[in-house]
C-alpha cells in the first residue's frame, strides 16, 4: 500500500525547501497498524524558476509603477506612507525617500489638503471612490485640478492595511495656454485685467530667484500682497516670512528692531535681542515704508545687501545672513533721490527688479471681482444674508477714483454691511463723499455689462464646456458663483439643454 502525495510538503518540520511528488512505502505491524514509513525526497526545480518568474515579474510592476504619469501613493491605516512613485513628488510633493514611513498630511504640509475628505473615506469606512475633482493648492501656491480615486488596500490574508491613492493632473478646462490663461485670483490678489495679468506673469518669473525686489504704488493698492505671494511661491515658502515697518519706528529703535543688539549696547539694553534679520534667516523679509528710513540706516542696509551680513548694535562681529530681501513704498524713490533725501546707490541696488501696482481708477474693470470677494469675505464674517451691491452702487463705484484704493474699498463695504438690514447694499448704506462723487462716467457701461452683461447663450456654452461645474463656468465668466447661479435662475437654464 503507497499514499501519494500531490504537493510539496511545507511543513517547516522538515528543513528542505521545496520537493516532488513522491511514494510513502508503509511498514505494519501484525495487527495492521502502520509502524513507520520510508520517505524518498528529491529536489524540485520547478519552484526555481517560479522565482525567477516573480523577481521578473515585480521588477517588471515595478518599472510601470515608477513611469506612470499619475501620483500612486499607499497609505497604511494610521496615515503612515509606505510606497509612492515619482509622478507623486511633481503633483503632490510627495517625496518616498523622504516621506516613507511618515504622516501623509505632514508630507503635503504645503497645500490645502483638499483630498483629505475622500482619503479619510476609504481609511474609516472602507468606501471605493472613483475619479473626485478636487482644486489642490500644491503647485507652489497656484490652483490646480485633479481628480482623486482611493480604494482600500489588502493583505494576501485580506486583512485591511491601508488606501491606494491614485491622483491625476487634470488640464485645464478652459482654451487657454498656460501663460495666456487669465487667473484671478493669485494667491491672495484679486483682479483679471492686463495690467493685472502682465504683474502675475512677472511674479511668476521672480518667484524661484532671490533677486532684490522694490514693490511700488499707492497706499492701499496690496504691495504686502504682492510680497507675501512672491515668498510664498518660492522655494524659501517653509522659512520664515518677517514684516518690518520702517516708517513706525525712531532710528535708534528701527536699528535695533532690524540688526539686533548685545546686553548694554544702550540704556536699556537689560538683555541681547535677537533683530528681524536674523529671525527671517533662510526665509524673507519685507522692509515696508522703505522710503522713510535715515540715512544712516540706508547706509547700513545697503551694506546687508551686498555682503549680505550686518552687526547688532553695540557689537562688531559681523554675522552672516541667508535671506531675500523686499522692499515696499508708497513714494517716487526717484524724486528722493534727486531731492538727497534717499541714497542713490541703495536705491539702484534695490530697484533690481521693480513690480508698479496700479491705483484701482486704473483696473476699474477689476472692481466688480472685488466687490464680490470683499462680500463672501463680510457675509462669511458677519453671519449677514447680503448678497451684493445695487446696480447704482456699482455704477457709483466704478465713477468714484479710490484714492485709497482697495483698503478704502474694503472699508467702505465693511462699513456697509455694519448698517444694512436688507439683502443688498444700495446708496444708503455708503459714505457721503462717495454718494456726492460726481465724474464722467468713462466706459462704465461696458464695465456694467462685463460683470451682469453675459446672455443666456454665454453662460449656456460655459457650463457645457466645463462639463456643468458651477465653479469653473464662474471662473470662466469671470464671475462669482452666486452670480452664475442667479443668472441660472433667472434664465432658467436647465442641465439636461446640455
């Protein structure tokens, strides 16, 4: 009597590694009962080259995972990266030889995290979830579009370990190229006109250089916007950003807030104080009001400029330092230096690169965008049901020449929803010096028309080309979504016309 065995015997009792089919003669007893058997083992070589075959095979996996153009990551249970691709460093940040083993969301630290919401989805409740649009702000502040699918990930044993995340980098909806596409808002700064446009590009050239920058304009036009959004577009975005006011300060006080100072450099000096220079080390700082420093703080600053080290007052040890340096002013540079009032050789070295702000009387076009921005931000704040503004009240705004520019705009609607009880802001809600402004009113009806001006037609082809995605048809128009909804509303378009 034999027992054939049809499979290789893994019992780890025995210490060899893979064998054939083999015969088990039996030896009995008289009474029937097998005694003992002899075993005859010999080696099989067909699981060597099954081997060969997956080491191939996962090389092979390997290659596809690492050339696919969308962003592969796994994730375990709590969150923890095991495994990502190349394609997940250029869309998402994600980095494997630095991240592996390490907090997704502290890994992507540098963008809005939009994708949280479904990641979380699958890792808690095991959900499949296919092709999500999201708006991620990765892209070193910049918006762009992707679309998301997460699946639960299992162990041979189907155990649950974890989430595959797969992210694709979704061209833009709109005809346009990438430079040639209008963007508003940048970052933080609203407006779509030329001149507007023509300043995005050219933050969009300075953004990864340390060039000295001297942003110039009026009072109120955003030049702290302008220096923040370079700083944040840049590769020192994760160091330090630090703001001084020049003009707030006495010169004695302002040498010391800028260099620091050693215990007793003056009276009063209990203790060493650290300045701002050294505090933005590795980052940026943003000299405001540059154009009322003395001269002797000129001088001292045109010196960190061009050996980048300065002393703390009261010491004489220069200390290097690693930084980008902004400048800010409301005054013509030009003027004060022909008036000696301003040094010329630190003017020169800070108008490397010059970025004008135009006043608001000059992008008026740009108004109607404000006005929606500033009304979500004070409708969020104040808890208030206000909608917008009157077509009189835009009619005014667009007569009116803001010498404050954007600041007085903002404080004019702020001021506005502090006493309106209605769903709109009319002429009643506004200060008197705008309400008795009187000018010619120059193009105003096509401003009119470019904001509320767009036909049943327009807006019927917008949200057929982006597929009926409210936020991207009101991005296309140039218009808030509550606009577009409204005028959804009032032509009554509906989604199967498409």
């Amino acid at each position: 009597m034999t027992i054939s065995i049809n499979k290789p015997i893994i019992n780890n009792v025995i210490p060899f590694p893979e064998y054939t089919e083999d015969t088990l003669p039996l030896i009995k007893t008289r009474d029937g009962e097998i005694k003992k058997f002899r075993t005859i083992f010999s080696e099989d070589i067909e699981p060597k080259k099954k081997d060969k075959e997956q080491i191939e095979n996962r090389s092979l996996l390997k290659a596809i995972f690492s050339s696919m153009s969308d962003a592969v990551i796994t994730i375990d249970s709590e969150f923890k990266i095991m495994e990502a691709n190349r394609s997940a460093k250029k869309i998402c940040g994600v980095d494997i030889g630095m991240s592996r083993g390490k907090n997704f969301l502290g890994s992507i630290s540098q963008c809005n995290q939009s994708c949280l919401e479904v990641i979380q989805k699958t890792i808690k409740d095991g959900d499949h979830l296919k092709g999500k649009r999201i708006e991620c702000g990765f892209k070193k502040g910049h918006q762009q579009v992707v679309d998301i699918s997460s699946s639960p990930l299992f162990d041979p044993e189907c155990n649950f370990k974890g989430a595959v995340i797969i992210i694709r980098n979704t061209p833009s909806i709109m005809d346009h190229g990438k430079e040639q596409r209008e963007r508003h808002p940048y970052q933080n700064i609203i407006g779509k006109s030329k001149k507007m446009q023509d300043i995005y590009r050219l933050l969009d050239d300075l953004a990864d250089i340390d060039t000295t920058v001297l942003v110039t304009g009026e009072s109120g036009t955003g030049k702290e916007l302008v220096a923040k959004a370079l700083h944040n577009a840049g590769h020192r975005s994760g160091k330090p950003f630090v703001t001084v006011n020049c003009s707030a300060l006495a010169e004695n006080l302002l040498e010391s807030e800028l260099f620091g100072h050693v215990k007793g450099a003056f009276t009063g000096a209990i203790n060493k104080k650290e300045g701002r220079f050294q505090v933005a080390n590795g980052g940026t700082i943003l000299l405001d009001e540059i154009g009322d420093v003395s001269p002797v703080i000129q001088l001292k600053l045109l010196r960190v400029l061009q050996e980048k080290e300065f002393e703390p007052v009261g010491d004489t040890t220069p200390r290097k330092v690693d930084i980008r340096i902004i400048a800010c002013t409301n005054k013509n540079l030009q003027i004060c230096v022909q008036n000696g009032e301003f040094r010329e050789d630190l003017y020169y070295r800070m108008k490397v690169v010059e970025v004008n702000l135009p006043p608001l009387r000059e992008r008026k076009e740009d108004i109607p965008l404000l006005i929606d921005h500033f009304v979500n931000h004070f409708r969020i704040k104040s808890q208030k049901n206000i909608t917008g503004v009157s077509d009189a009240v835009l009619f005014k705004f667009l007569d009116y020449s803001w010498p404050g520019n954007i600041r007085e705009l903002e404080h004019v609607i702020e001021r506005a929803f502090v006493i309106c009880r209605h769903n709109v802001i009319t002429l009643e809600h506004l200060p008197i010096e705008i309400c008795d402004f009187q000018l010619p009113t120059v193009n105003r009806e096509n401003l009119f028309r470019e904001r509320n001006g767009h036909g049943k037609q327009e807006i019927l082809a917008a949200l057929k080309k982006t597929f009926w995605n409210r936020t991207k048809t009101a991005e296309l128009l140039g218009i808030s979504r509550q606009t577009l909804y409204r005028k959804i509303k009032q032509y009554n378009i509906l989604e199967n016309l498409c």
